[in-house]
C-alpha cells in the first residue's frame, strides 16, 4: 500500500489514550538522562583492554606502528595463519608489507574475490567504546564488511586517542561524526561470536570471528 | 478474609496494635475493598462493593487505616482510584484518593511506629517469610515485616523462593489449578531445612500455601505476621 | 477460559524435561541480567524509556514519515504492509523479482508472526534460518518458544537428535560439537544466497538507520554478503533520534540477557556504497502493521512500547511452570499474553489474560517499565465485558456484588459461612480448588467484631 493509506489508519486512531490512576506514564523528559555507572572509570584505554579482554579478545598494545609486528608475527603464531585479507582501514595502512614479510600470503578485498577461505582478516577501527569493550567498524572507512567478518579470526588495530569511554560518546555524537549522515554499515563488535542457544551453554565462535585481536597503538 | 476464614489473625492484629500503643476498632460498614471481582475483571461488581467499604471508611475518623493483608491494601491504595475512574464514577476516584492516603499495611504501619518490643519468640525459631505479591510490588514494602519479625525476635530464613508468586491469584488458582498448585511447590521445595515455621502477612497466600503443604504431608505450620508478633 | 488453555498448561507440567529446561534457561538469563547492573541510574532511564517511546508512539505517523523520507534519500526503498498477507506478498514478491531460490534470515519474531517462510517456499524458495536457536526450530518443525531464545525449551540431546537427522557423521550431545556442525552447514548457505532478511530491533527515523542486535555474526552475514537485503520492520519498532537510541540500547542488551552489547551491534544505513567491496547493493525497508493500530488509542497503546527483551517472560512464574509454547502464540509470557489477543482483534486469545496471577514480575523486570499486570487486568475486563466467563460466574460475581455491598447482607454471609465443623465453609472453597491442596481448619470461628466489641479482645 501507500504510505498515506498506512499512515491514515494510525493518525485517526491516535486520539490521547486513557491515563491510568495506578501507574501512569511520567512526562517525557527534556533531554534523555545520561548514563551513571556504579564503577568510576580511571581510563577509558585500561578500562576498554579489561572489558574487552574479559569478552575473550586478545587485546595487545604497541607504541607505534612499529610495534604492531612483533604483535602479528605473535599472532600468526598462535593462530596458524598462512593468509590474510586486509581492509583499507587508515589504521593499517602499509601493513600488507609486513605481513608478506612474515610469511603470510595477503588475499586482495575486493570484489569478487572469495575471501571464505582465508584464515585472517584485519581491519583499522573507527574507535573503541571502553565500558563495554567494543570496536568500531565503519565500512565506509574499511572499504567493506567482510574482512572484520567472513575469516575465522580478526585482527583490529584501533588508536588509543580513539578510544572512548562509552556509547554515548558514539551515538549522541553522530551528527557531529557524521555530518552527511551515518555510512552505510557501522557495527560495534564486542568480542568473538558467540552462542548460548544449546542448553544456555555459551558456545564461542559461531557465524563470525572466532578469535579477536585488538592492538592498540599509540600508548 | 479474616473475619471470614481467620478470626484468631484479626485478634493477634487487634493486640499487637494495642501493645503498640493505638485505640482500635473496626467500621462497622466496611465490607470487602472488592479485589476478588477486579482481578477476574468484573470491575462494576468490585466498585460496588468497594463503594460501600470506601464511603465507610471516609466517614471514620481514625487517624490510620491499618489492613492487615497486603493485597487489600494495595488495592486500596494502588487499584482503589482506578477502579472508580474504569467505572466512570469520578468523585469516588478522589475520594479513594485521599481515603488511600490515610492506608498503611500492618508491618509497614509496625515498622514506622515501632515499640512493639520483642515478642516470646521460642529459642529456635527461623521464619521462611513470604513476600506477597501486592505488597512487595505494588506496595514496595519489603525491609518492613522482616525488619519487624526479627525486632520480635525471630530468626529469617535465607529463603531464595521467597518474592516468588505462591500462585494463589484469586481466581487463577481455580482457572489454572495444576499451575497454581506447580507454583506454591517451587516455593515449598526450596524452603530451607532449618525453618520453624512459614510466616507472610496475606492471608490468601498463606491459605494457599498452607493447603499444600496439608496434602503434601509436610508438617510445617504457617502463621500470619500478626500471630508471630501477638506471641 | 476455555479448556484448550488449561489442558496445554497441563501437559506442560507433565514434562519435567521441558521444566527443568525453562527454569534452567530463564534463570540463568535473570541471573545475568542481575549481576551484569553496572548502571547507578537504571531506575532513572527505565523511567525515561517508558516516557520516551509513549512519546515516539503517540507521535508515530510523523515519525514513521521522517525514517522514510531518510531512508529513501540513502537509497533504501521503503514498503508499507497493511497486514501479515500484504507483508508476505511484499517480500515474495522482492525475492521473485530478482529470481532469488535461496533466502538467509536472521532470527525475526516478525517474520514468524507473519508467517513469512511458508509463503516463501511456496514460492519455490528455500529459505534458511541462520540464527542457532532459530535453524534448530526449523529443522525440528517447531515454533518458537521464547523470543530471544526460540529453542531453548530443547535439551542439548534433542539438538543432537534434530542435527542428526541431516549429520553425514553422528554428531554428540555437546555444545561446541553442535555448533560447529551448525557453523559449517550455514556457511555455505550464507555464501550462496540470493537474498538476506532481517527484522529490525530499532529504526532511528532521523538518519533511515536500521538496527540489529545479534551475537553469532549470522545478523552480519545476511546483511552483507548477498545482494539483495529486506528488513522487516514492526512500524512501532522506532526511535526518532540517536539519543533516544543510546537510552534504548543501553537498556535492550542489559534486560535481555545481562550483556552491555551484544556481540554485533549493526547499524546500516542504506544499501552498499561506491568503493565498497562487499553489502548488498539494493535494501528494502517492509514496515509492518498487522493489528499494532488496534492498539492505538486505547489503554493498550502502551503495549508498543515494548522493545523485545524478554525480560518478562524470563521472571514470569507462570512462564516458568509451563513455557512458550502453551501460549500457542509467537509471543508468549506477560507480553505475549497482552500482545497475542490485542494483534488479532477477534476475540481469540483473550484466555491468555487468565495465565497470570498478576503478580508483577514483569512491571518490575520491564526496562519500558510497562505495567503489563494492569493490561492483562484490562483484558479481563474485556473478556468479562464480552461474553467470555460463563452465565455462573457472571451471576455468581453479579450476587456476591449485591450481597457484599450490603453490610448487613455482608455480615449475614460471613456468619453463615463461619458454621460449620471448623474446617473451612465449603461454599467458600470451590472444589476445583482442592485437588492437589487440602482445606485447612479455620483459625477461629467466632464474630470477630462482636468480640472486639464486647471487650473480649
């Protein structure tokens, strides 16, 4: 149907609904209430490496860009992996290099090119939120979804200065961030996949990444 | 209900209140706050008898309606203006208004003019307390009978089962009596070992649990608030 | 209340395995949802939740236009389904137009509300559910019985039965086993589809945003690796700002199973970019009334203010004792009850209202701070109004009524009822009250006010 003809039905039946005596609606308030934690946060870095590590991410530091090799050549280690797809994310930028030096044969992203067989992905992140240990991935930015999605195992390199404290600091902000409106998919990912569906047990590694990695660079 | 079923429970209520330092009488023309109806949706009837208790009430002069029952007194305070509006009768809305405002529940009226001292509570006494639906929800007294119950002297039990629903529900323990009597076993069957007795301060619930406890063998005895603090 | 409800109710209880599963999973959700409380003001931002989507629904018409008009201009193209039939043709008709054999859905309560998938493979399409608990459901031929998780009534012995029926090796009782084989069978699945369908948990109207919480990743896979993506949307499922957004979801993940995010917290706007490798390249946005507008205008519009946490359902101590599937409805426990009669408008469904002691849980556990207790009393109101209870009942509540609003017919009654043998008056115990309890001696049978009167207190 039409929108109007959707619409219509929804206008005439939206006369002000009977206001209950026992436990009525409190007016709206002027601005949405922010967000009070019983725990106060030092720092967001500490505070986003405790979080996310206790959701099962591997979480590294490097000073520089430098630094993130020893934490690849770690990786590739622990992980088995023989190759990688790697974004066009600015924070990792130049590291295909890298990676061929330490053996691990890089796949392009791009169109067309099946990277379901490929062990690693490794993407930059737009940020990070500390409360809740969560990386952010903007396809825009990284070119693509795939790369923080199809591969066992996901390497995220985000910058500290980019670390933020907590979803507010995201989504009240987005205009400012976005000014011609959001990308078109931006996903904040909070460890490994997972699944309690079985007898509530939680099952790690389902649809999407196994394993996670973050490096954070600059601290 | 206690006037009806439990006559004793309005005597201990009766002398605690005493003990307590208060003047009590009962209004004549207070019947029932018409709860059963209300929940089974009959709200024309519910008004109607609560009309009659409403109007009762207003004209008494007392300076606190203390109920005894959890459940009533949340309907009158809570559910009371409600009724009144769902039935169109305006005024009487704002007279349950005002009449709810002079309500206090009897632990909860207790536990703000203490005094009551400690009661003859044997040495070994532990109280699984039940937290009555209304009361605890719609009521928001919680800390108030426990606070009094071990004022009097008594030990509680650490009973996890004990804000659950005992699956009384009026007329649900009737509709869906295999779920109602499901419910009142979850709660039983996590009772601890070491309590003495099983307390609550709504008669219904009591009943409830009481009764199953009867068919099940369970020789556990269940008493009102007011029975543990009138000891 | 009709036989059906109670005889479903019963077989419930008689099977302990199905219990011992229920109480297992929705305490285990409740225990997380407890101790994950990190807020200090989650009183504070239920209260503004339950006033903020009051305000969003009271203005929805409005609402609804803006996220169309944004999502339009990102490119998304926008349908507008009346009821569950024009929804299912919307969506068939997508998948036919681009010649789709292979569907890939993300878990949508909606989408089974709809009926969607039967319509689907009528169509000669095969359609695939990727969410675990949603896949096991399909592969064992089930409806949902808790939407957030739809299989959870199942043992892990029963999810091994169910996978091996279509396992090449036998497959064991474990968890990780299970998943893994689920892992790999729906790999290939989400590499080979023609198109992903989704639900949607939030729509913020002011960028044509869709929202999806998931955990397994299958959320991200269906909206990025095939080309076409349809989301089904509930038209009350909706935000107007982001701000709102950051309020709901700081309460919708924390309520539903104690986590602060859900794993993949996917936010798509518009269908893919140019420079983007991958995302589907057309998105379509299915919005969805299907009798949600009965509801508008009553004292039940509140009821869309529900964000799908299943919080309600997880302390609920009826949905405890007898689990989804005795509601017989996609939406069970305290909202499902509200929900399932209010949706079809025809009467079917109000006995749902009587599978509760309106206890309150679910007000308490609400993060929209619904009083579902209030709207259940509502429905009863309703059923009473109707016709439901039976001419006694009627009659039976239409004398006590005259009797008790008398306080002499009052006192007669209760003194008539107070003789006996001391056990309690049979006129005031129905007998269907005493199977399973056995009726306690009165404490006291004497006048009590007459006592308090003559001094004998």
């Amino acid at each position: 149907m039409e929108r109007q003809a959707f619409l219509r039905p929804i206008e005439t039946a939206l006369t002000a609904p009977p206001v209950s005596k026992s436990h009525p609606i409190p007016p709206a308030p002027a601005e949405i209430p922010e967000l009070v934690f019983i725990d106060p946060m030092d720092d967001p870095i500490t505070t986003f490496a405790d979080n996310a590590a206790g959701l099962g991410v591997e979480v590294r530091f490097a000073a520089d860009r430098a630094g993130l090799v020893p934490i690849i050549d770690e990786l590739a280690r622990n992980e088995a992996i023989e190759s990688a797809v790697l974004s066009f994310d600015p924070e990792i930028e130049g590291l295909e290099s890298t990676m061929v030096a330490l053996g691990i044969e890089v796949v392009p992203f791009g169109s067309g090119v099946d990277i379901a067989q490929v062990d690693l992905g490794v993407t930059g992140a737009a940020g990070a939120i500390a409360r809740t240990g969560s990386i952010v991935v903007d396809s825009s930015r990284a070119g693509g979804r795939g790369a923080s999605l199809v591969p066992p195992v996901h390497l995220a390199v985000v910058e500290s200065a980019a670390i933020d404290a907590t979803t507010s600091d995201w989504w009240r902000s987005m205009a400012e961030r976005y000014p011609s409106g959001p990308p078109s998919q931006l996903v904040f990912i909070s460890g490994p996949s997972r699944s309690a569906d079985i007898e509530q047990t939680l099952t790690v590694g389902v649809h999407g990444p196994k394993r996670v990695w973050v490096a954070v660079v600059g601290r | 209900m206690i006037e009806t079923l439990a006559p004793n429970v309005g005597a201990s209520v009766v002398r605690v209140l005493r003990n307590a330092g208060y003047d009590v009488h009962i209004p004549d023309d207070v019947t029932c706050c018409g709860q059963p109806a209300w929940n089974a949706g009959f709200a024309t009837e519910a008004a109607k008898v609560a009309r009659t208790s409403m109007e009762a009430l207003a004209a008494d002069d007392a300076e606190t309606i203390v109920v005894p029952a959890g459940s009533c007194a949340a309907m009158i305070r809570v559910y009371w203006p409600e009724l009144f509006r769902v039935t169109g009768d305006e005024d009487a809305s704002l007279t349950a208004t005002s009449v709810g405002e002079k309500v206090m529940e009897l632990t909860e009226f207790l536990a703000e003019h203490s005094g009551a001292g400690p009661a003859e509570s044997p040495d070994d006494a532990e109280v699984a307390y039940h937290h009555s639906c209304h009361m605890l929800r719609e009521l928001h007294i919680e800390s108030a009978p426990e606070a009094v119950i071990s004022e009097a002297g008594y030990a509680l039990s650490d009973w996890p089962m004990g804000r659950q629903c005992c699956g009384f529900g009026g007329t649900f323990s009737l509709k869906l009596p295999e779920v109602s009597v499901a419910m009142a076993d979850e709660k039983i069957d996590a009772i601890p070992e070491s309590a003495t007795c099983l307390a609550g301060s709504d008669l219904s619930c009591l009943i409830h649990l009481e009764a199953r406890l009867a068919h099940r063998g369970i020789d556990l005895p269940v008493v009102h608030t007011a029975e543990l603090l009138d000891q | 209340m009709t036989a059906n409800l109670r005889s479903r109710t019963a077989t419930a209880l008689g099977n302990p395995g199905l219990r011992k599963a229920i109480r297992d999973a929705t305490d285990r959700f409740t225990t997380h949802r407890e101790e994950g409380l990190d807020l200090a003001n989650f009183e504070e931002l239920r209260r503004a939740a339950r006033a903020t989507r009051a305000a969003i629904i009271a203005d929805l018409p409005r609402i609804l236009g803006t996220f169309a008009d944004a999502a339009e201009g990102v490119g998304a193209e926008v349908h507008w389904a009346g009821d569950a039939a024009e929804a299912r043709a919307i969506v068939t008709g997508i998948a036919t137009a681009h010649g789709v054999e292979l569907a890939v859905k993300a878990k949508s309560m909606l989408t089974e509300e709809i009926e969607l998938n039967e319509a689907l493979e009528t169509a000669g399409i095969e359609v695939v559910e990727t969410d675990l608990g949603e896949w096991i459901i399909q592969l064992a031929g089930q409806k949902p019985s808790h939407i957030i998780g739809p299989s959870l009534h199942l043992s892990k012995e029963d999810v091994a039965e169910i996978f091996n029926r279509r396992s090449d090796r036998p497959l064991p009782a474990d968890p990780e086993a299970l998943c893994a084989f689920a892992r790999a069978s729906l790999r290939e699945k989400f590499l080979a589809a023609d198109i992903g369908i989704t639900g949607c948990n939030f729509a913020v109207a002011e960028t044509g945003t869709v929202i999806l919480v998931t955990n397994e990743g299958n959320g991200r896979m269906v909206t990025s690796l095939p080309p076409v993506h349809v989301v089904v949307m509930g038209m009350e499922r909706i935000v107007e700002t982001w701000d709102q957004l950051d309020l709901m979801m700081n309460l919708l993940p924390r309520s539903a199973t104690g986590q602060k995010l859900s794993v993949y917290t996917t936010q798509v706007t518009g269908p893919r970019r140019s420079g983007e490798t991958d995302g589907p390249e057309e998105l379509h946005i299915v919005i969805v009334d299907n009798g949600r507008s009965n509801l508008l205008g009553t004292e039940f519009q509140e009821m869309l203010n529900c964000i799908r946490c299943g919080a309600c359902l997880n302390v609920c101590p009826v949905y405890r004792q007898i689990g989804g599937h005795a509601y017989e409805s996609v939406y069970s426990g305290p909202m499902g009850a509200v929900l399932t009669p209010l949706l079809a408008a025809t009467g079917t469904s109000l006995d749902l209202a009587g599978a509760s002691t309106l206890c309150g849980a679910c007000y308490d556990a609400c993060p929209v701070q619904i009083p579902l207790q209030d709207l259940l009393l509502s429905l009863r109101r309703i059923n009473a109004d109707t016709g439901g209870p039976a001419w006694s009942e009627r009659a039976g509540w239409k004398n006590w009524a005259r009797a008790w609003s008398r306080p002499g017919m009052y006192r007669k009654t209760v003194t008539a009822a107070r003789r006996g043998s001391g056990a309690l008056p049979a006129g005031l115990v129905p007998k269907g009250w005493r199977s399973g309890r056995t009726v306690p001696e009165a404490r006291g049978t004497y006048d009590l006010r007459k006592a308090l009167r003559d001094g004998k207190i």
